[in-house]
C-alpha cells in the first residue's frame, strides 16, 4: 500500500462504477414485454411509412414531405420571413435555414429583400412551385385517404384526438433538455 492508498479497494469501487454504467446504458429487460403490443412502436411505424408514401407521391411534382411546412404556409399566406414561417410550423430555426436554402437551390423557393427591415429577406414560392401545389395537395389527400382506408368519420375524429393527446403529453415532458 503506498501512501495509505489501499489499490485493491481503489479497483473494486472503479469495478463497480463501470458495472452501474454498463447496467445504466443496458435496457431493462421487461418479462414478456412485446414492443409492438405498445402504441408507440405503432405511431413510429405509421409515421415512417406515412413518410415514405408522402415522398413517392410528391417526388413527381419535385417537392418532399420536409417541404410542406413551408410550401403549405407560403401557399396560404404568400410572401413570408423566415422568422414568421418559424412562428408558423413546427420546426427548429437550423433546420428551417437549411430547409429554406435547399428550397431556393431547388427552385421551389424565391427570396427578396423585405421592403422595411433591412436585416429580412421574403420567401414565396416560385411560379413553378405554386403551379404544382395543387397537384401536390391532391397527392397527400390520396395518402391520406389510403392511410385511414376503413375508419369511420368518428373513428378519424377520435384518432386525432388520441394522437393530439400524445402530442401535447410529450410536449408537457419535455424539460429543453
């Protein structure tokens, strides 16, 4: 022993703070437990294949699911900042900048100047993109319909509610960390 430095014990109690971390970062295993008897497992699914199906039907008219946010609010509200399309959809400002310059790049998206705030730019959509918005709504609205395929006019109205109720649970539990 060196020092009044006991190594044995020193090693015992690292031994033991790597187990607690290699226990930590391990999933507790749940007797029986089956994921997709869960609805998470299901909402993620149907959110991917939701996704997947958006991309097919709207790649033709040369827009992405990521697209609508902004195509949708442009096309209702016509030209608009970058800080009011953030106000209005639900994605983080690093993403919308790059979202926005993939947009312009692709032609979909036109900035101008901002006629009193020197430090804004407008966003509207092209006259090619708005050409094809309405096309590109009747595509969703076919997912959509192949999506709750069986559903009664009730049964929609309850889904959106549940998932709403998920939503704002998450949104409740989420402490910016």
């Amino acid at each position: 022993m060196a020092a009044g430095v006991d190594f044995r014990r020193c090693l015992s109690h690292l031994e033991c703070i790597e187990t607690a971390d290699r226990m930590r970062s391990k999933p507790i295993a749940t007797p029986g437990w089956n994921p997709q008897s869960e609805p998470p497992f299901w909402i993620s699914r149907a959110s991917r294949l939701l996704q997947r199906e958006f991309d097919q039907a709207l790649r033709t008219l040369g827009f992405s699911s990521a697209h609508f946010p902004v195509v949708g609010e442009l096309a209702e509200h016509g030209e608009l900042t970058q800080r009011q399309l953030l106000e209005h959809s639900d994605v983080e400002q690093p993403t919308m900048a790059a979202l926005l310059a993939r947009m312009e790049r692709d032609g979909i998206v036109e900035r101008a100047p901002h006629p009193t705030d020197k430090r804004a730019v407008n966003f509207s959509l092209s006259t090619k993109a708005k050409s094809r918005v309405p096309k590109a709504r009747v595509a969703m609205h076919d997912v959509h319909r192949r999506a709750l395929a069986g559903f009664t006019a009730k049964e929609r109205t309850a889904f959106v509610r549940y998932l709403k109720r998920v939503s704002a649970n998450l949104i409740e539990g989420d402490d910016g960390a």
